[in-house]
C-alpha cells in the first residue's frame, strides 16, 4: 500500500459516532511500522500543493525526507454521461485501496493552471478488483478540467492514494442504502461492484437522483447488476424526465421520506451513506432526520469544490 490514511482537509465524514471534520495539519503517508491510525493525516487544503511531493513523518518528526509521489499514466477516457468523463489510469505496482476510497491526482507539467492549482482530488470510480483505476468527473470549465480533457493518452500524473473511511460496514446484518446524486455516484459505483464480486451477503440499495437519464453516469451498468445480482437494488429517479430524449418508467422527484419507506421496511435498519457535494449530502441528510434516521447511522462523502 502506497500511503494510508482516513482524512484529509475540506471533506467531511460522519461515521457511527457522529459527524467530524478533518483540519490536522500534518502527513498522509504511513511510516514503516506504523499503522494507518498513526499516521497523520495530509496538511494539504484542497488544490494548493505547488509539487506533486508531500513531507512526511520523518520531516514531522525532526528528519528530512521528502518522497516522491507514484506516477500513475493516462490510458483512456470516455463520456460516460452529459457533460461527464471518465477517466482510466493504470494501477502502480503494490498499490491497493478499498472500495469507496479517493485520490489525489496532480498535473505534472500542465499547459495551464490557475489559483486552484495542479492537484484534484476524486473518488475511485474504479472497483479495486479492476485491474485500472478510474477517476469520473464533471467537466466544468476550469484549467486543471480543460487540461485533463486534452491530455495525451500515456501522460504521467502524480498520485497520491488512498485516502479516506467512506467505506462499507462489516456487518451484513444491516443494510447499507446509498442515497446520492449526479457526479457523488463515482464512490458508490466502486463499492457495490466490489461488494457484488466479493459476494458480501450485503443487501444494498442505491437511490440514484439525476435531472435526466442522459446525466446519469453508469446507470445502465447499475441497472444490469440490479437485474442480476439479488442483493443489490437500484432506485434511480429523475428529477426532470419531461426533458429527456429518452422514455424513463422508473422513480421520478427527489427522494423523500414516502420514496424511501417504498423501499425499505424498517428505516433504522440500515447504514445510510451520502455522497455528493456538501449542499446535496446535507439535502438528504435532512431526508433521514425528518424520517427519523439517526446521525449514527449516516455516513457521508461530502465533494469538497461543487
Ligand atoms: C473526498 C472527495 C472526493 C471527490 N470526488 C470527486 C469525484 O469523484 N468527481 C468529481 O468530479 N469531483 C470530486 N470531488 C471534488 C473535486 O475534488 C473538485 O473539487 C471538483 O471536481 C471541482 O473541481 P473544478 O476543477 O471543477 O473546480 P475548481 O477549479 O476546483 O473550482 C473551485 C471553485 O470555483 C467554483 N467553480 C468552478 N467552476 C465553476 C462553475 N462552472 N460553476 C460554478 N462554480 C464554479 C467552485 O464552486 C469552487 O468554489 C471530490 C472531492 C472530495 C473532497
């Protein structure tokens, strides 16, 4: 494993015991003999590393290392809905993460950059059962976006990985239902195709809010492992169908209360988790509150940045 840490600065994790927000200063890399709870997490605030290496413990502690960061190489991207792009990199040798986990990418020598800087960080799209990783995002007009669009194929990045806790719980007992939107599906796609190659046993059920099917990444891949694999439910719902070019039979509005009790006997059963931009984890935040869903129970992946 290349780095391991839980959090890093600008995202904001809820688990079992309630919401936190990381603002350490300090590494994200993991010393030899040293466990991932030891390890501090990175300084770095979102965008503004100048170089794509970072100081360690040993600087920390008093010692002067700097390590490099793992290159990691372009090797395809496609429109995977409106407005939306994937993008592949291959795996480093003894890289490993868990499914829900993110990256720090950073341009190397980019053509432009602005005050946001080289570095983005986004969700593993990509199951770590896949032999590539896969970063998907919305393609805003900014330089680091216009850069990445436009880069050649085979071009190196740094990477600096894995980090993050927006992970699936061990106990199969409980449920876990994801409730996301638009670009906050790239984490969850990672999770339900490990948990479905892993076989888990987990029930999951995903609800999947999008404007219309056109904007909903991998929604045809969900649908599929839906009609598939037992455990797993997809619930997508359009917000705005009536201005699709596509027919949609499915959900329509935003997910509500009456929309999950649909769906899912006993609300307090499962572990909920939330990914997506601050202003749409905590929409929904507030769906499971008014339906009576405790904080302990919600996990949440918030994308800084939106
Ligand atoms: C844990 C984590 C996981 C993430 N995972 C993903 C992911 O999987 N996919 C993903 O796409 N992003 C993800 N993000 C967010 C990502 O890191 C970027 O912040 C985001 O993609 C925005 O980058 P940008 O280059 O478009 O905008 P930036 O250049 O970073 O813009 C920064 C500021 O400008 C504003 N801004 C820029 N362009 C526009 C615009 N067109 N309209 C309105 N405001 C604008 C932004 O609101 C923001 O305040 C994740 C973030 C975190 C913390």
């Amino acid at each position: 494993m290349i780095a391991a840490s839980n959090e890093r600065p600008g995202r904001v994790t809820a688990g079992t015991s309630g919401s936190r927000t990381a603002d350490h200063q300090g590494s994200g890399h993991t010393e030899p003999g040293t466990t991932a709870a030891d390890a501090s997490v990175s300084a770095r605030p979102h965008g503004v590393d100048p170089t794509p290496t970072r100081v360690t413990a040993h600087e920390r502690l008093g010692r002067s290392k700097t390590v490099s960061l793992p290159r990691t190489r372009l090797l395809e991207r496609h429109d995977v809905a409106d407005g939306t792009m994937a993008f592949y990199f291959d795996k480093p040798a003894g890289f490993e993460y868990k499914a829900g986990q993110f990256a720090d990418y950073t341009l190397l020598d980019p053509t432009e950059t602005d005050g946001e800087g080289p570095t983005r960080g986004f969700s593993l799209t990509s199951a770590p059962y896949e032999p590539r990783l896969m970063a998907t995002t919305r393609l805003r007009d900014t330089a680091f976006k216009r850069v990445l669009k436009n880069l050649p194929i085979g071009t190196e990045l740094a990477l600096d990985a894995p980090y993050g806790s927006f992970t699936l719980h061990h106990n199969v007992a409980r449920p876990a239902v994801f409730l996301t939107g638009g670009i906050g599906i790239t984490p969850v796609r990672s999770i339900v195709l490990q948990a479905a190659h892993d076989r888990t046993g987990h029930t999951i059920i995903v609800f999947y809010s999008n404007k219309r099917p056109e904007d909903a990444a991998f929604l045809d891949e969900l649908s599929m492992l839906d009609q598939t694999n037992e455990d797993f439910t997809l619930v997508a719902t359009m917000t705005r169908p009536e201005t699709s070019r596509r027919r949609w039979d499915g959900e329509t509005g935003h997910v509500d209360g009456a929309m999950l009790a649909r769906y899912i006997d006993d609300l307090t059963a499962p572990i909920y988790y939330l990914s997506g931009p601050a202003a749409m984890v905590t929409a929904m935040r507030g769906v499971l509150n008014t339906a009576g869903v405790d904080d302990d129970d919600i996990r949440t992946e918030e994308f800084t940045g939106y």
